[in-house]
C-alpha cells in the first residue's frame, strides 16, 4: 500500500512538472504553484493538500510568497527547508526587475516604473519609500529603499538631493506602497511631494513623479495633477 502511495505520488508530481515545463503557469491553481514548490524540498509525500492549506491560511499565493520563514512553518508539512526555498523565491522576484533595468530597459512611463517596483514593495506588509535617480539619459542609477512611514523625517530634502547630487542624478521618481491595498494619495503624500518639488526646483533637480503602488494598482501623482 505505502509503495503504491508512493508510486501514485511521483506520478502527480511528474505530471505537475510537465505541465510547468510546457506552458509555465498558465492554468495552475494557487495551491498547485506552492504544491510544485514543495515538491522540490518534500520528497515522498503528498504536496497537494500542504499547498491547500498554505493559501487557506495566507489568505492568497502572494501571502504565501512574502510570509517569513516562521509563519511559513506553521503550515502543518512545511518545514525549515521549504520554508528557506520559498523565501529564496521571494527575493530572486525581487532581484530580477533590477537584472532587466541593467539590460538597459527605459523606465520612460508609470506603467514601467510600477512593474519594475511592484515586485519589489507592492506586497510588503510594512510601508516602503523608493527614490530612483536616473541620469540624463533616463538610465537608473540607483535605487535607494527605506522603511517607514511617509513623513518628514524620513523624507527630507536635505538627505534626497544629496544623494542625487552625489550620484549626478538629473531628476528623480520617487515612490512608496501602501499595505491597505488603496492607491489614493493621502494629504501628507501630497504636502510631501510638494515640498520635495520645490527643492528640486531650486537645485535644478526635477521630481518628475511620485508612485503610489499597491499588489496590482498604483497612483502617479503625475498623472493626477499633483506635480
């Protein structure tokens, strides 16, 4: 019985593979994406219902994907192992936009500036500011993250300019998420834009937007006449 299980398994996880190897994700179930995960670090068991109750518990597959390492593990089934791969998985997500703004790809829209950052703190649970610094050519130059809640203390001109004068910067696209999953600006987002605009203004270093991201919407201050 427990050989016929086994072979019943490899079976499954075969078939999972190939469906991945032949068309990537396309037509996976969130708990079939954590399940081919888990097979990597979970030999001979079941993955199936592990997956399952992994997504009941973080709610969808992004909330599997950000959680730590110790929430992970509370998931009856994954152990330190998956728990580490899966963080691993995380982070390679978070790594890879940067791989392709080194390949030279232009962040010239909202559009490219979200999908670069949305990996990167759209799914953050805590408040995350970016401040991008192109050259004058619109090439990044470096992305520089913080932690914390919008506010003047952690934004403050004195510290942004330095850093883009620093790195030669001829303007700069500022960004932050926000966990509640709402996109709309608040009144200090718009009082802090300001102010940063108008010290651009007279460094001669433009603020040419402010992105409010989320998972999967975002807010250009731009866009909305707030620069």
């Amino acid at each position: 019985m427990i050989l016929s299980q086994s072979k019943n398994n490899n079976g499954h996880r075969k078939r999972l593979r190939e469906r991945f190897l032949q068309s990537g994700f396309e037509g996976f179930l969130d708990y079939e994406i954590i399940e081919l995960l888990l097979t990597f670090g979970t030999p001979m068991r079941d993955c199936k219902q592990i997956g399952k109750d992994a997504i009941k518990m973080f709610k969808n597959l992004a909330g599997v994907i950000n959680a730590n390492p110790d929430e992970l593990m509370q998931v009856k089934g994954i152990g330190e192992a998956n728990s580490i791969f899966i963080r691993v998985v995380k982070e390679l997500n978070k790594r890879l936009p940067k791989e392709y703004i080194e390949q030279n790809i232009l962040l010239d829209s909202p559009e490219t500036v979200f999908n670069f950052l949305k990996e990167k703190i759209g799914s953050e649970k805590k408040e995350h500011f970016v401040i991008m610094f192109f050259d004058v050519k619109n090439k990044l130059i470096i992305d520089d993250v913080s932690v914390g809640i919008l506010n003047a203390s952690l934004v403050h001109p004195r510290e942004v300019f330095k850093k883009a004068i620093l790195n030669n910067a001829s303007h700069v696209i500022i960004a932050h998420n926000h966990p509640s999953g709402d996109p709309s600006p608040s009144n200090e987002d718009i009082d802090t834009t300001k102010r940063l605009v108008e010290a651009g203004k007279i460094l001669g270093i433009s603020i040419i937007d402010h992105l409010i991201i989320t998972e999967n919407k975002f807010t250009s201050l731009k866009d909305v006449k707030l620069i």
